[in-house]
C-alpha cells in the first residue's frame, strides 16, 4: 500500500533524481524571483506614483490626469535636482576662489620671507 501510495504521489518519476533536481531549482529560482518582486514592491509603495503604467483606468482621460500628475511631479523634481546642481556648483566657485586668494597670499608671504 506505501509502495502504490508513493508510486501515485509521485507518478512514474518520482524515483527520477534528475527530475527532482529540476524541479528544486526551479523552486529555488521562483523564490528568488518572489523576493526580487517584492523587494521591488517595497520600493514601489515609497514611491508609488511611479508605477502609473501598473494602474488600471476606466478612460483615456483618467490615464492621462494621472500621467499629468505624474508629468509635473517629475518636473518638480528635475528643477530641484537643477537648482541642487546649481547650489553646488556655486559653492564650488566660491570654495575655488577662496583656495585661490589662499595660493596667492602664501606665494606673497613665501616671497617676502625669502627676501628677508
């Protein structure tokens, strides 16, 4: 009866250890890949307007309210992003002209305690 029962679980193959290597990698890839997804998911509920393209809507005119919406958020954060660069950029310029006015100020005092 346990040789029927494990012959009918398991089918013809259920002896085949190749098979069952098979289908452990298989499930070994499929919960890779479910963690991959959900990691994926995880970081798509911190940002999930970003996932317009995964929504469902009723008509053209929804999709295209949302995708606006979307549109402008990602304009808001280009012209932070520019004025971030902007910023820094600035400040370079001033860090660069400061690290100059120091080069010159130590070249004129090097000169001064060579000619003494």
């Amino acid at each position: 009866l346990q040789l029927l029962e494990r012959q009918v679980v398991g089918g013809e193959q259920a002896q085949n250890k190749d098979l069952q290597e098979k289908h452990k990698r298989r499930k070994k890839y499929a919960d890779e890949r479910r963690t991959q997804l959900a990691a994926a998911l995880q970081q798509s509920n911190e940002d999930s307007s970003d996932w317009v393209l995964l929504n469902v809507y009723d008509s053209i005119q929804e999709e295209v309210r949302a995708k606006s919406k979307l549109l402008e958020k990602m304009q808001k954060k280009l012209r932070a992003a520019e004025t971030e660069i902007k910023d820094l950029q600035s400040e370079f310029e001033l860090e660069k002209i400061d690290y100059l006015s120091t080069i010159r100020r130590l070249e004129r005092d090097l000169l001064l305690f060579q000619q003494l």
